[in-house]
C-alpha cells in the first residue's frame, strides 16, 4: 500500500511529460527508465538522468486523478446528506465543512508545483543538518503535473542492515519532528517507512511532500502544553491544553472531562513510558463524553495522524525507544528555541511600531482636545471652576503626558543600547543604558507620585 500500486502506462508518462515541459522526453533528460521504480495512489516515479550527468527522480502525477477525485467528492457529499437526513445527529459534527476541507487540501496535495514549494522549504531547514537529508528540486522541472528532483536513497528504515544504528537512527528521527513541530511550524505529515531512507553517510532521507501539516504559533505553544502536561501526568492542565488547541467546542462538562482524563492519567501511569503514545491519548480525549463537542480542524486531524506513524517509524527503527524521555530530554532546548525564534524578535517589533505610532498620534490628539476646550470647553459644565483652575488642569495633564512619552522614548532606547551593546559598558553592561533606565524610573516614580497626591488619573 504504500509504494506497489500497480504502474500507468509509459506512453502516458512521456505524454504528461511533453505537455508539462512543452518538448519530448529524450530533449529533457539523456536518460529515462520506462518502468517505474515506485507507484502510489497519486503518482509514480521514474530513474532519470539530466543532460549534465545529475541522477534524478521524475515524479508524474496519474492523468484524471483530479477529476476522480471530485467525482469522489460529490458522490461522498450525495451519500452525507441522506445520512443527515435519515440520522439528524450527524448535523452537530458538520460532516459537509469537513468534507469540503478534505477535498481542498487534496487539491492541493494533488498540484506538484505545492510539493516543490514544500520540499524548497525543508531543504532550507535542514541544510546544515548532520542527520536530516532533504533531496533538492530542479528548477525549471517543475509542474503541476510532473516534478524532478535529485535522486538519493539507501535502505529502508525497516531494513535489516540499519538494526546496528537503529537507537540512533531513532533519536535523530525524533529530534527532526520536534523541530518541525515546534519551530519551523511545518511537517512533513507521511513518515512512513516507504517515504524514508537511511543513506550510506547515516543521515535519514525524507521522500515525498504532497502531504504536509501547518502549526501556527499558538498552536505550537498550546501543543507543547499538551505534551508536558501529559508527561507530567497532570489532568487540569491537559484538558487547558486540550481545549487551547481548538478541539472541543460547544458546552462541556468540565467535570466528567476530568474524571475521564484522571482515569486515562492513571492507566498510562502503570504502562512503562516507552509505551506510551500521543495519537492514542489524542484519539481516546476525543471519545469522552461520547464524542460530542469534538471539533477536529484538518492540521490537527493530519497532526494526530502523524504521531502515529511516527511513533510506529520510531519502534520499527529501536523497538526499545523511549519516545517520552526522549522528550523530556529535548523539551527545555527545544522550546527554549521555540521562544527565542518566536517571540522576542516579534514582540520587540510590535513594541517599536506601537510605540512610533503613538508618539506620531499625540501632535494630532492634543490638537483636537485644544480645539475642542476652544470651541466647547465653556458650554462643558466648567462654569463652576475659574479659568485659571482650567488652565491649570489642562497645564498638569500635559505635563503628565509629556512626562509619560519621554519615559516610553527612554525605556525604549535603553532596551535598544542594550540589544546591540552600544557604547562604553560596566560589567558587560552599556552605561548609555544604564542612564537611560535610571532617568527613565526616575520620572516614573515622579509622574506615579503626582497621581498619588492629586487622587486622580
């Protein structure tokens, strides 16, 4: 099933060839295998070599594959909504929206130029990396229908021969998903064994991208939740998790959530860590409370799906691996980079933008409060003071606002100075900073003892 599906014919191939190319085979490659070396539901691959003597692989898409799958589709929705009809029930799991994200994302898995786009993706991930091989593309190869890339393979990492460095193997497999789960936010959604290669200089070689999952950022934050809180065997957080993620929606019983995960906690608490899997805790929150409320988005559905696979990659390749450990092992540096990467970079952007904007807006505020005190400020109950003590008022609140912005522009340009270390520095410290902060508290504690004494903002 996963790489022995019966082969199209060859003269198909060169057509699908010739049109996505616009010459014959013979022009665009000086070597072509006929007979496919591998054949999958979806495409079917060929040994190839480019005119400059590169090893390749040619990957054609099976012709009509798009069309049988909207007919698939449209019979699939047909057949939905007569079982809505006959079982109301089936309405609250909106069976259609699911269908219609299923059928998208098979679009989309089915254009080759996507897969290219992908594969570029991990190629620059893993450029440097000494136990991850991502075969490039070849530009210029590319279309919707066919796609070329460097040929690279070895043994499966099922084969025999790699039992030796299986324990090894498998650490470096793991680490690769932690990183893709967690930093990139992007991973490759089909590892299994026929899409793996173990290659003579002991890196694992990823084939085959048409399915690839997406984490945005807080779905990484709530993710690495979700696995520390099963690690740490604590329930309440990992429903907070569960239900970060978007997973359940609608009303629930917080309680009988809790009862049903304590009792999982419990199970897995006898079971050695080494078998304990994720996609089985992910599957069996989804039966509590008997399935209702259960949201399950396509990135989680192919996230869940994932785990699977690659928990029974990780045991095919070391039958004694520790995935858990592993992952209490790698979590701090792991996450640290997720952090780092993430977070600071765009919060200290946000920050400087947010804070160029303000001091650009305040011109343009004070001149509307001005105009507004000129042309409404008697009609605006103020009979009852003198103008003096108006005067005075509007006097004290600008006094305050400048206070407040020149404080803003201190903290901020010490936080620069410290960041590119501008300057003489004390104790690795920049002394411009240094002032700035102490200047910058200074008028803060002078402006918060002003609103002290008045008893107003």
């Amino acid at each position: 099933m996963q790489d022995r599906v019966a082969p199209f014919p060859a003269a198909q191939v060169e057509r699908e060839i010739a049109a996505a190319f616009g010459k014959p085979v013979d022009q665009v490659f000086s070597e072509f295998e006929r007979q496919p070396m591998a054949a999958a539901s979806v495409a079917q691959v060929h040994r190839a070599r480019l005119p400059d003597g590169t090893e390749v692989i040619v990957k054609v898409r099976r012709p009509g594959i798009k069309a049988q799958v909207s007919r698939d589709m449209r019979l699939l929705r047909r057949v939905l909504r007569v079982a809505m009809l006959l079982a109301w029930g089936l309405r609250r799991f909106r069976p259609l929206d699911i269908i219609r994200e299923l059928e998208t994302n098979l679009l989309k898995e089915l254009d080759l130029r996507q897969e290219a786009h992908n594969i570029k993706r991990f190629v620059a991930a893993f450029k440097d990396s000494t136990t991850i091989y991502i075969p490039p593309v070849i530009d210029g190869l590319v279309a919707e229908a066919v796609l070329v890339q460097v040929m690279s393979g070895g043994h499966r990492v099922n084969h025999p021969a790699i039992h030796a460095g299986g324990p090894q193997l498998a650490a470096a497999f793991v680490d690769a998903y932690l990183h893709q789960f967690f930093v990139l936010g992007l991973f490759h959604a089909d590892p299994h064994p026929g899409n793996l290669f173990i290659r003579d200089d002991g890196r694992i070689c990823f084939h085959d991208f048409g399915l690839v999952g997406f984490l945005d950022r807080r779905t990484r934050r709530n993710l690495a939740a979700f696995m520390q809180a099963f690690v740490h065997q604590d329930g309440g957080w990992l429903l907070d998790a569960y239900l970060d993620l978007g997973v359940l929606a609608g009303d629930m019983d917080r309680p009988e959530f809790e009862r049903g995960l304590e009792e999982l906690l419990l199970d897995y608490a006898g079971l050695p860590l080494k078998e304990w899997s994720f996609g089985e805790v992910f599957l069996r929150i989804m039966h509590l409370g008997r399935g209702q409320n259960i949201r399950l988005p396509h990135h989680l559905l192919l996230l869940m799906r994932t785990f699977f696979i690659m928990e029974s990659t990780v045991r095919s390749l070391d039958p004694e691996f520790n995935l858990q450990e592993r992952l209490m092992q790698r979590a701090g540096e792991t996450l640290g980079t997720m952090v780092k990467d993430e977070g600071w970079q765009a919060s200290q952007a946000r920050l400087k933008y947010e804070a160029a904007m303000t001091l650009q807006a305040v011109p343009c505020t004070l001149s509307r409060l001005a105009r507004t005190l000129r042309n409404e400020g008697l009609d605006l109950g103020v009979g009852r003071r003198t103008l003096e003590e108006l005067q005075r008022h509007v006097d004290r609140g600008t006094n305050r606002l400048a206070l407040a912005l020149v404080s803003l522009g201190l903290y901020i340009a010490s936080s620069l100075l410290m960041q590119h270390a501008a300057g003489p520095s004390v104790a690795g410290i920049p002394v411009f900073a240094i002032i700035g902060y102490g200047l910058a508290l200074w008028f803060t504690l002078l402006l918060s003892s002003g609103i002290i004494r008045s008893g107003r903002l």
